[in-house]
C-alpha cells in the first residue's frame, strides 16, 4: 500500500495524507483527517520512516550499534539494556554484529551512517580510525561502550575499570586463604588483558602467586580448555582457585571440574567477571564482580545527545560522585562464601 492509495480511498490528495501523517504543515479538517485515518487503518498503511527521515534531511531517529559477538550473554545484556534505555527517549536500536571480524565494523559503520543514524555505538573495542574520522566528517556522533579502559580520559569512552576487576575478583579469593590462583584468560582480547593486570598487581601484593592459562572466551571452548588443564596427577599441582576473565569461562570452567569429580568451591574455587544474570541461577551461584551495565548505558546515551532520560518504575539514579564503571563483588557460592 502506498500514500496515492490512501489518497485515493479517502478521496483526497496526497498532500492532505502528509498533512495528516505529519500533523502539519497545514491543518486539516476533522472530518477529512477521519477519512483519511480510516483509509490508513482500512489498507493497513505503514509510512516509510526512513525514507521521510532522508528525504527531509533529517535524521531517523535511530541509534546504530555495533557489537562484536551477540552470543556472548554478557554483550547481549548490554544490548539489551541500551536498547530498552534508548526506546525510554524516543531511539530505536539497530544492531549490527560483526562476529569478532574488524572488517565488519567498516560495513555496518557505512550501512548505518547510510540510514541518517543520530548515533552510533561501538561495543566492546575502539572504534577503528576510519570509524572515528568518518564520523567527525559526517557530523554523527560515535561513543565507545565497554571494551578496554583507555590509558588517559578520552571523551566518548564509558568502559568499566577492568584492572580493578581483575584486582577485586583475586583479593577475594586471597581473603579466601588462596596463595595458588590462576587466571584464565581468552587470547587477544584486550579486556580480559587488563583484568589480568588487575590478578598480578593483587598476586604481587600479597606475596602470592598463580599462572595464567590462555582459554577461549565463550563457555564450551573454556570447558573443554578447563578439562586439560584441571586433569593433572599428581592433584597438588592443580590450583585451589580460579579467576576467569568473564561469567562465560566460569561457568564452563565450574562444568568441567564436575565433569571430574572436583568440587566447587572444595576442590577448586572459581571467580567470574561481568555479572550476567544467569550467574545467579547456579548451584553454588558464581562469585562474580559486576560492572552495572545500565549506568553505563545511560551515559553513553547523554554523550551521544540521545533526548531526555525516561526512567523505568524500578530504576535507580547513580549516587552523585559514583563512577558507572567501578566494579563490585556480587558473592555467591563458588568461592567458598557461606560454606
């Protein structure tokens, strides 16, 4: 269906559709707008958004993200909690997802700027200098959401303090009576780099010491990674806790030591890092230190101009002086807490 046709049923001009469509510029009598109102709804028309939007020279009201693997339940929860902030001021989220391939970003980069987006949002990494020059050209804003902290402020950027996660998760398990904690980290991923950091600045400290095995970030390839590695005879030369760089190696890790008949946390205490909700459903739930995605979203959301906040009946605004990104500790029972 189109607009001539909605015209032609309501017995008036296409102009006159517009009209009512916009709501302006020109008034429109109450009996003709309810001729054509019925029209639209008789022939289930849908205006063309984005086409007005880029015929006008406007933008869509859209705000592009690119994400580097939406099977990741961490990433797809900040997805998810951006896309429900954005809906909140009036944006709709298009999501594309580059499956960890740098040349993907450069296409869903120029496929949203082709739809006039009024933002975009890079996740999990820096935005490629393409990415960044082209946007500054286009005069569309670009933030960073998630991914490594840079080494000096850098305006766009709302990423948690990842070293300090590190350092949390592996303080506790010291607290814990551990002096063997290892780090399980996935290969190339600069996050998972600076939490590391974070495990050897808290080993160093306390005198302690542990090793760091590198271990596929998603949940089965830490598994079958964790089996080898936990599979040593004899057992005094496996480690009594395990940091993971994410939730998602925790959990294959917490899986392959019952595979093996070790117990957790008796057998080997294990420490996740992200906070995804499902950390919370297991048994023992996993200890993990959380980064609260929704504060960092709503930051994110006012660098790139996105309209006034509307908040949720059951959001909490950030205390003043409180940084979105500070990590907490969320204990359950992986540690050895409560046993």
């Amino acid at each position: 269906m189109t607009r001539d046709d909605v015209a032609r049923l309501a017995g008036v001009s296409t102009a006159v559709v517009s009209y009512v469509l916009n709501d302006g510029p020109r008034g429109v009598a109450p009996e003709t707008r309810r001729r054509v109102d019925e029209a639209i709804r008789r022939l289930g028309y849908r205006p063309n958004r984005l086409s007005q939007a880029m015929a006008g020279h406007r933008d869509t009201g859209l705000i592009g993200v690119v994400v580097p693997d939406m099977r990741r339940a961490f990433l797809s929860e900040m997805v998810h909690a951006l896309e429900q902030a954005a809906s909140r001021r009036g944006f709709t989220v298009v999501v594309g997802n580059s499956g960890l391939r740098s040349e993907r970003e450069p296409y869903y980069r120029d496929a949203f700027l082709g739809m006039r987006i009024a933002g975009l949002v890079v996740v999990g990494a820096r935005p490629l200098p393409g990415t960044v020059d082209l946007i500054t050209h286009e005069g569309t804003r670009v933030v960073q959401l998630y991914g490594p902290a840079p080494t000096e402020p850098r305006p766009g950027t709302f990423t948690g303090d990842e070293t300090g996660s590190g350092r949390l998760a592996t303080e506790h398990l010291l607290d814990h009576g551990h002096r063997d904690i290892c780090f399980f980290a996935e290969p190339d991923n600069p996050v998972a780099a600076q939490r590391a950091a974070g495990w050897r600045a808290a080993l160093a400290d306390a005198g302690a010491h542990g090793r760091l095995f590198p271990v596929p970030g998603d949940r089965l390839g830490a598994y079958e990674a964790a089996r080898e590695l936990l599979d040593v005879r004899p057992q005094w030369e496996r480690p009594t806790a395990v940091v993971c760089g994410t939730d998602e190696q925790a959990l294959g890790v917490v899986a392959a030591a019952r595979s093996l008949g070790i117990p957790v946390p008796g057998g080997l205490a294990v420490v996740g890092q992200d906070g995804i909700r499902e950390a919370g459903f297991q048994t023992p739930a996993l200890t993990t230190v959380v980064t609260a995605p929704d504060l960092l979203v709503r930051a994110a959301l006012d660098a790139l101009g996105a309209g006034a906040a509307v908040p949720p009946p059951s959001a909490s605004p950030a205390p003043p002086g409180v940084d979105p990104g500070r990590p907490r500790l969320e204990a359950g029972g992986s540690c050895g807490c409560g046993t």
